[in-house]
C-alpha cells in the first residue's frame, strides 16, 4: 500500500472551471456545543437528513471531481460516513477528502481511517481535529469536556499513521474572546507536543451560536499570524522530510505561500469585505449540500434549492437557472458583490486563478521569510505551558504524551 502523499489536487492549478470541490454536510447532529458554530441554527432544525440513496444518487450523477470536504454536524455521528466516501472514491474518482472532526470518537475515526486507508489506498485523507486552547479553554469554548479526548485521538492518529505521507494531520484553532490571550502559546505547545502535519488558525465567522465571541479585527488577525509565522516554515520543514530536494523546496513554497496568502486575504477581510486579487468560484467549482438536501454556492450564502426538486442530479444542479443567478449574483473579480474570510474557497479559488495567485506565492514567502525568528519548543518550554495552563500531567501521562518526569512525546 502506497504511504507517500500523492496526486493531491492541491498540487495542480487550473484555469478551466469545473465542478471540483464537493461540500456534504454530512449529519445534523453534533455531540458538542461550541459557542463559535456558525451551523447551530441550521442544526436546530433538525430536518431529516439525506438518506443514503439520495446521496448515492448525487454520487452517480456528478462525473469525476477532485475533493469531497465533509462537514455538519459532527461527521463521525454519521454512521454510514466510511461507505459514503468510498462511494465518492469509487463513482467520482476523488483525490483528497477533509475530514474534520471535534475528536471525541477517536477510537472510530481509527477505525474507519484504517478502513479508508485499505479501501481507497490512492486517496489522501486530511483529517482534521478541532482544539481551541489548552484544557478548560478548550473545554468552554466547545461546551463539552473534550480536551483531554481531542488530545487523545490526536495521539492515536499519530501512532497509527506516524509515517503514513496519504493521512494529513491538521489542527483546527478557531480564535475567539475565550482563547485570543493564549493562541501563541497553543500554536507553540500544540506544535511541540502533538506531531501534526499542519495547524490552522482562524477568527471565528458567520452567525455564532454565542453571541460577542468574534473579538478580532483585521490589525489584530494579522498581528497573531505574523507572531506564528515561524511556526509555518517548521510546519513546511517537517512535510518536507523524507523528499528529495527539488520536491521538498517546491513543497515548502507551495505550503508556506498558501498559508500565508490565505491568511493575508482572510485578515483583509474581516473588518469589511474587500476584494481577493481572483474570483471566488462558488457555484462554479463549488456545490455545498446540507444535511437536509438543500443546497449553495459555498456555506455562506443563503440556500438556493433542494436536491430532492433535481432528482438528487448534480449535473442538473450545477447547470440550474438558481445556480446560474447565483453565480451572476456573486459577481465576478473586482466587481463582485461579496468577499469572505472562508479558507476553503480561498484556496479552492486560489488553484483556479494561477496567473492571478503566482506572484502572491512568492510575496507571502519573501514574508514569511522576513517574520522568521528562532523559536525554542524544548522540554522544558512545554512543561512551563503546562503548569500555566494548568493542563493534567497524569491525564496527559495517560495518554502517553509525557511519562513522568521526563516526556516520551510522540515525535
Ligand atoms: S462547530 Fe462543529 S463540533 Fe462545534 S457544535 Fe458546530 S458542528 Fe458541532
Ligand atoms: S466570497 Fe465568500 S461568501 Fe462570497 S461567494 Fe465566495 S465563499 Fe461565498
């Protein structure tokens, strides 16, 4: 079985647009609270949720596209969710599946990543686990006691796929009033402690469950980012391990210009909508699918139709007089009518605009470049986190992440 990251449609700029990036809100339900979730409302509804055939349908009828991103809900409340991305595999030849999660069932996220990982053995898997803070931050901004389970699932994903290049280990920080004062130190400990491949960090966006926990503005986004810059080009070093030198500095590129440029436009954007440089392509490389059927351009506009009025038929979908009207509604480079902070249209938009996005690339390295400072995540450094953040050091010692005194770590 292949282990080497490959063929990622992250790798492959084009300006051709087509349906490329799946978005299925996969279950309304959720086992956490969290006061930043922009889907509270949504799932409040508690509308049915597509059932299995209907999803199978729009499987059949969408043609080949490169990425399924799951959402919801929690993912791993859907008990399906393995047959349904090896149906997406099967049918639609996908490349790369994000699968993000609040890692609470980390014992089934092993299982069904082994399942995927044997069934689809050429697919790369992004999982991603959401921590906010350290222990009782975490803890309030997700309204559930997961800390310690989060953490947890993130060491057994690391035990189990330490050396597996197809399964992307990615920590997701969404920033609010809860854990805007210690970020730096999580992106630091987060970094040191827990060996992921990559760590996002973002504001909190849309229609919080919570209101007021949106704190950040465009000056102080940017002065978090460029504080945790450095962690970035560590983040590039360590995807680049094990690669030739040719690859490992493209990779390096590619990586460190897309985090940077996405942050930059993310930033931009928060205090007022501000055009990208490039077009948003929702609704023309875009499809987000609720779990109640209807359907959008990208998860911050309004639905515009159910699937169950096409016949569950993605191509009918894409090709409808909604679909068309929202993407004139949207508008096109400057003059559109809407700008965003949203990552996955960010970089989605990003490999369909190369002309537009290249020198970008290479302004957000030369930045990157200029913010870097030595940074020290040694023992002893990660031990003083832990005191001040007052984390459990026999949970942790539990979990295996530190023994005793002196710390195994899972590096
Ligand atoms: S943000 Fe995600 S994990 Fe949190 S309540 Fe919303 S759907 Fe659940
Ligand atoms: S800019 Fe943002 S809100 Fe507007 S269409 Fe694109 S993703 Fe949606």
């Amino acid at each position: 079985m292949t282990t080497k990251r490959s063929g990622s449609s992250f790798n492959s700029m084009s300006s051709k647009r087509k349906l490329e990036s799946v978005f299925l809100f996969t279950t309304g339900k959720c086992n956490a609270k969290c006061a930043m979730c922009f889907y509270a409302g949504d799932m409040e509804q508690k509308a049915p949720e597509l059932s299995f055939d209907e999803i199978k349908k729009l499987s059949e009828s969408a043609g080949d596209f490169n990425r399924l991103w799951l959402s919801g809900g929690e993912p791993t409340l859907r008990e399906e969710l393995p047959e349904i991305i090896e149906m997406f595999h099967r049918n639609n030849h996908i490349k790369d599946v994000n699968f993000p999660s609040n890692g609470i069932k980390g014992e089934l996220i092993i299982e069904w990543l082994k399942r995927l990982r044997k069934n689809c053995p050429d697919l790369n898997i992004a999982i991603s686990i959401s921590l906010d803070g350290f222990g009782a931050t975490h803890d309030t901004q997700r309204g559930v006691p997961s800390f310690y389970r989060a953490v947890e699932t993130l060491k057994l994903i690391n035990d189990n796929f330490k050396d597996d290049g197809k399964v992307i280990k990615n920590i997701a920080t969404v920033i609010t009033k809860y854990n805007v004062e210690e970020v730096r130190d999580f992106v630091a400990w987060t970094y040191g402690r827990l060996n992921v491949t990559t760590h996002t960090i973002e504001a909190a966006r849309g229609v919080t469950r919570e209101n007021g926990v949106k704190v950040l503005n465009e000056k102080s986004l940017r002065l978090i980012q460029d504080d945790v810059a450095p962690y970035y080009l560590l983040y590039a070093k360590r995807i680049g391990e094990g690669m030739s030198g040719i690859a490992r500095s493209l990779t390096k590129f590619f990586y460190v210009g897309l985090m940077r440029a996405m942050y930059d436009i993310r930033a931009q954007n928060l205090d007022k909508p501000t055009p990208w440089g490039m077009d948003c392509t929702a609704g023309e490389t875009t499809l987000v699918l609720d779990y109640d059927g209807r359907f959008r351009a990208c998860e911050l506009r309004d639905p515009i139709g159910n699937v169950k009025d096409y016949n569950c038929n993605i191509q009918d979908i894409m090709n409808s007089d909604a679909m068309k009207k929202e993407i004139e509604a949207i508008g096109h480079g400057y003059k559109a009518n809407c700008w965003c902070t949203h990552g996955c249209w960010i970089m989605s938009s990003i490999t369909f605009n190369p002309l537009k996005m290249i020198g970008k690339l290479f302004k957000s390295n030369s930045e990157t470049k200029k913010l870097n400072v030595p940074v020290h995540v040694d023992e002893q450094t990660l031990r003083n986190l832990e005191a001040k953040y007052h984390l459990d050091t026999d949970k942790l010692a539990e979990i295996g992440l530190i023994q005793g005194e002196k710390t195994a770590g899972v590096a």
